[in-house]
C-alpha cells in the first residue's frame, strides 16, 4: 500500500489522467475495448510499472563501436533449368 502513495512523478499523474479519462470515454460510450485500456493504465499508474525512466529503447553499449566489421564471403547459387 505503501508503493501506491510515494513517489508520484509526472508520468505516473499522466497515466493516471489517461487512465480516468479512457475509463470515463469507455463509460459514456458503452466501450469494451477502451475500458480495457484505461484499466492497463490505471495498474500502470498505481503500480509504477512502465518503461523505466531512460525509455523504452534499448541500452546503448558503447564497447561495439569499435569492433572492426569482418569481410564477408558470399557464394552464387545458380537454380538449375
């Protein structure tokens, strides 16, 4: 419970806003779909679960920039007539 009060950042109210306001469309449209994803950003808002803080890309490692591309061999394949 204690998870759920602390550390309330911008993108867990922007979740929690997105949440409402999907759950509040879903609603007052009769939507199945949308209620769905405003429950996905509900628990993302309460629980904190997201793509982290540096994004949801890939870690960048620096140690394969200098790494020498080798040459590669290619063989012809002729299809038989």
């Amino acid at each position: 419970m204690k998870k759920t009060l602390i550390n309330w950042d911008f993108m867990r109210f922007l979740r929690l806003g997105i949440g409402l306001w999907l759950g509040y469309t879903a609603i007052t449209e009769h939507q199945l779909i949308i209620g769905v994803m405003a429950g996905l950003f509900l628990i993302q808002a309460m629980m904190n679960i997201g793509c982290g803080s540096k994004g949801c890309n890939l870690p960048f490692n620096k140690n394969n920039i200098n790494q020498k591309v080798e040459d590669l061999s290619f063989e012809e394949l002729k299809q038989k007539q």
